[in-house]
C-alpha cells in the first residue's frame, strides 16, 4: 500500500456518515459535498504528517462543517443573506463531537443521505448516477464511463438529478417507524439498481462495470449494519452475493454469454456464496419473507448445486410460484417457465409463456426463452421468428451474439427440421 | 502455554480487497503459519465472515434474547471461543443456549459464520 492509499480508503469508507452528517446541517447537497470536499483536502495536507485520527468520520463532520460555515458567512457578507436561516442547529459547536458518535443520529443521517438518491421522482439512471456521486464518491469522469455517455452529458444528469431531489424537499425531520421503512425499501431498490446496471453491462468497458456490483455490495453492507434486523436487506445482500459470485463465469474469454447450466462452476466465488447462504439462514429465522429473499433463496439453489443436472427445479419452481403471489409479474412468470421447463418439459413451460406475449413483447428475454422452447420443441421455423425479435431487442453484443449463435444452430438442423415439418 | 491470537482489522478494507488482492494476503499468511504447522505449535485457523452474517444471544438471569448483528458492547471481554458444526444458525443458537443456561453469569455468544478452517497441528 502507497502511502496515501490508507488515507483514500479511509475517506472512501467514512464518506456516507461524514457526507450524512453534513447534508443534516447545510440542508443542501452542494454545500455539504463542497464541505466533504475541502475537508478530504485538509485530511491529504495534515493526515500524512499528524497520522491518521481516530474516528476519520468525526474529524472530516468537524473540519467539513467549519469550512461550510466559513464559507456560507462569506456567501452572505458578499449577496446580504442572513447566514443563520441557511444554517441549522448551529448552537452548541463545542458539544458536536459527542453528537456525531450518536449510533442512532448517523443511522438516520447515513439513511437520509441514500434515500435522497433513492427518490421515486428520480428515474432509475438519474438515481444510480446520484449514488454513485454523492454516496460512493466516483468522479463525473468514472460514472460517465460507466454509463458510455460523455462526461458533460453525466455532468448535466447530475445536476439534474440534484435540482429534482431539491425541487421534492429533503426529508429532514427524524423518520417515524413507517417513515423509515419506506426509506428503506427505496434504498434497497436504487441500490439494487447500481448493482443490476453494473450487472447487465459486465461485458462492457473492462472493470467498469464489475465496480458498480463491488460498490452496490458495499453499500448494501452498510445499510445492513445500520439495520441489521432486516430480513429483506439480508435477502438482498445474499442476492447480490449469489449473482457476483458468478461473474468469472458469465462470459468466455470472447466475451460471449455463458448460460448458467454451461458455467464452469469452479469459478464461482466460494466465500462470496458461503457468506450468501449464512445471510440467507439469518434471514429466515425471521420468517417475514419478501421478494429479495426468495430471489436470493432461488439464486441459492443454483449456487448449491455442484452440477447443474443436480438443480433442485421443484424448489425453484415453488419459490418463483411463492414469489409471482407477492410480487405479481410477467417477468416472474417468464423466470418460472424456465423452471417449469426442466421440471415437465417445453410443452408446459410454453403454455406459461404465450400468454405474456402481450406484455412482455418489447422484452429480449421473452423472444430468447420463446424461441428456445420452440427450438426445443422441433418447431424450427417459429423459433426462428422469435429468435430474429430476440436479436431485434438485444441491448447488447453479447445478448445479440448468443442470439445468434442459436440461430447458427437452427441453419445446421435446418435442413432436417423443415423436411419433417413438411411431411406433417 | 497455549495462546489465542486474536485478529482486529477494519472489514470495510479487508472487503474491499479484490480476489486477487485477498488471494494474495491468504497466501502470505498462509506461508507464515506453515512454519509453525510444521513444528508441531499451530492448532486451528479460523477466518470469520463479515459482521454482517452475525448473530448475538444476549443472556441475562430468567431471560436469552437473540439479536441481528454482532456483539457491541464493551462493558464485557472477550473470554474464550467454541468451533462447533451446525446445519443451521438454529442449530448453533440451541448450543449458545445451553451454554448460556449453564453459565450463572450474565453474558453474550456472538455466533458468527466461518468462511475458512484449517485444523492445524499441535504437537501434544
């Protein structure tokens, strides 16, 4: 370890409580990253010499909140605004460091923080890049490059986003219990969406992408050592273990999709599912069951097969059905026909899929699984349309490049398949 | 004389290590207790896995509450350790139970997941 990368880890990991702390007392997104800002500056100056503090997120609150103040007295000399109505709680300044080692304030703080990035007025990608900003800490540039967009259009996503949750009023007074569930659950979505978009987009830019799931982990372990008591938030951490454990052996050395069943499963990441199904057990005990909980239960099923003929597809199935009762859903419905397919065959699973037609018509996975049972099926020529749709909606080359490896498959049975459908 | 020792770490920093990065750490320490398997003084090795898979049983006289989440506080020390093998966190909670009934003391038994064991040898 160089020498300063201590200290970059150490304002990486105290980041969310000293970023929570500042928003509570500036009640302003920039003015409390600017404050985190000059205080992580002071921290590279005097940290170096001094040695590290003891609590770096008390030191970075302290020093943070001084240079706001600083410069919010400044602000209000120079345009005339009474420096106190932008301030809260201002009193008491020698008493704060005992204040900020509140376990339950920084919860609160820590929470309110996430949800303002988890707000349901924000869409899904103004949410990931605000987290990724505000919470993680990832530069315009390293965002941008996740999502392949140009830095000032990241830019301009950003501030967009900011004067969003802005415009909707930042929760600021203590959340009740019901509040707090809410926040909660918000959370967890925008949370599993970074991991999702980190997820999806695995074959893009190298490392890229695998960062995003590495962060959403991370921040899924901060909010469940905040909550620890929640068996959704265990459900999601496990979920979100289980699907990373596999991410060596989702693609070859080409890049190309590598299907579950076909994974070489020496390359999963054993601590990863071992500490997934440990979450998984805590999880239980509750026996207050949600949808992230049955994903992560279903994700477990896989992970604990050695082989993938030793699935338990019964169980998969009953968890999908379990899951399809609390959270109704076509996509649901098109995971359990998977299920349902290697339990009573193409035919059944089939019957399950058509109906979802209308609904899930814009949807890659529709075509792709249609066209597989009907391939399997004998039915050549109709998998071959859904196929084509399939490649249509491909939001990626590797999805379009297994697209069409099946269809390469199709062309050499070809000749066979259409010879016997004719005879029929 | 046998010791425990006792590993303190910030798990934000061990868990952000890549595979490679860990894989590296394992090896390193791996190389270290090997000399010490070999000369007969190194018993069991454990690692445990993050805070986060923990569970605590709180007891207290006439009264066991089970808690998410580690041991936290810091009125009492940490006395000792058990390695047992369980299908499931219950499993492990009904032994931290009868542990807990037959100690008069007021106390707790944080139950925490292992990720890796190595048994290790010690010359009698």
């Amino acid at each position: 370890m160089t020498d300063t990368a201590w200290i970059d880890l150490a304002l990486v990991s105290a980041r969310p409580q000293a970023m929570g702390a500042l928003l509570r007392y500036f009640r302003n997104l920039d003015l409390a990253e600017e404050a985190f800002q000059e205080a992580c500056i002071r921290a590279l100056k005097t940290w170096p010499k001094n040695g590290p503090p003891r609590d770096a997120a008390a030191w970075l609150i302290f020093v943070g909140r001084n240079s706001g103040i600083d410069k919010v007295r400044r602000q209000s000399r120079e345009t005339a605004l009474p420096p106190e109505e932008l301030l809260s709680d201002l009193d008491d300044r020698e008493s704060e460091l005992a204040d900020r080692l509140d376990g339950a304030h920084y919860r609160d703080d820590i929470l309110r923080l996430l949800f303002v990035c988890s707000n349901p007025v924000l869409p899904a990608t103004q949410q990931i890049a605000l987290a990724l900003r505000i919470v993680s800490g990832l530069s315009v540039k390293q965002i941008a490059r996740a999502f392949l967009v140009s830095e000032a259009a990241m830019e301009q996503r950003i501030t967009r986003a900011k004067g969003r949750v802005a415009a909707a009023g930042i929760p600021f007074e203590t959340p009740d219990a019901s509040d707090r569930a809410e926040r909660l659950a918000a959370v967890a979505t925008m949370i599993y969406l970074v991991f999702n978009e980190g997820y999806s987009a695995m074959n893009g830019p190298e490392g890229v992408s695998a960062d995003l799931c590495d962060e959403a982990i991370r921040l899924v372990r901060l909010l469940l050592r905040l909550f620890p008591a929640e068996p959704e938030i265990m459900g999601l951490t496990a979920l979100l273990l289980l699907q990373h454990s596999r991410a060596r052996a989702r693609f070859d050395s080409h890049g190309a999709i590598v299907l579950l069943e076909d994974q070489d499963r020496q390359l999963w990441r054993r601590p990863m599912i071992t500490e997934a199904l440990a979450m998984i057990d805590k999880a239980m005990r509750h026996r207050r069951p949600g949808p992230y909980q049955i994903q992560a239960a279903i994700a477990a099923l896989h992970a604990r097969a050695d082989r993938p003929e030793l699935t338990d597809w019964e169980e998969i199935d009953l968890l999908y059905q379990a899951l399809e009762r609390l959270q109704p859903s076509p996509v649901v419905t098109l995971n359990r026909a998977v299920a349902v397919s290697k339990r009573n065959g193409p035919e059944a699973a089939l019957s399950l899929v058509e109906p979802l037609a209308d609904r899930l018509s814009g949807y890659f996975y529709f075509h792709g699984l249609r066209g597989g049972l009907l391939k399997q099926m004998g039915r050549v020529r109709e998998a071959r349309v859904a196929f084509d749709r399939a490649i249509a909606l491909a939001t990626n080359a590797a999805e379009a490049a297994y697209i069409r490896k099946q269809l390469d498959h199709l062309a050499g049975e070809a000749g066979a398949a259409d010879l016997h459908e004719d005879q029929q | 004389m046998l010791y425990a020792v006792l590993c303190y770490n910030s798990e934000d920093v061990t868990s952000a290590w890549t595979k490679e990065e860990d894989d590296k750490v394992m090896r390193d320490l791996t190389a270290v207790q090997r000399r010490y398997v070999e000369a007969g003084k190194l018993g069991p090795v454990a690692r445990l896995l993050p805070t986060t898979a923990a569970t605590t049983l709180r007891h207290s006289p006439g009264e066991t509450v089970v808690i998410d989440g580690p041991f936290a506080e810091t009125k009492e020390q940490l006395l000792g350790f058990y390695l047992i093998d369980c299908t499931s966190l219950d499993e492990a909670l009904d032994f931290a139970r009868e542990l807990s009934a037959a100690n008069p003391a007021a106390g707790s038994y944080e139950i925490r997941p292992l990720s890796l064991y190595k048994p290790g040898e010690l010359a009698p």
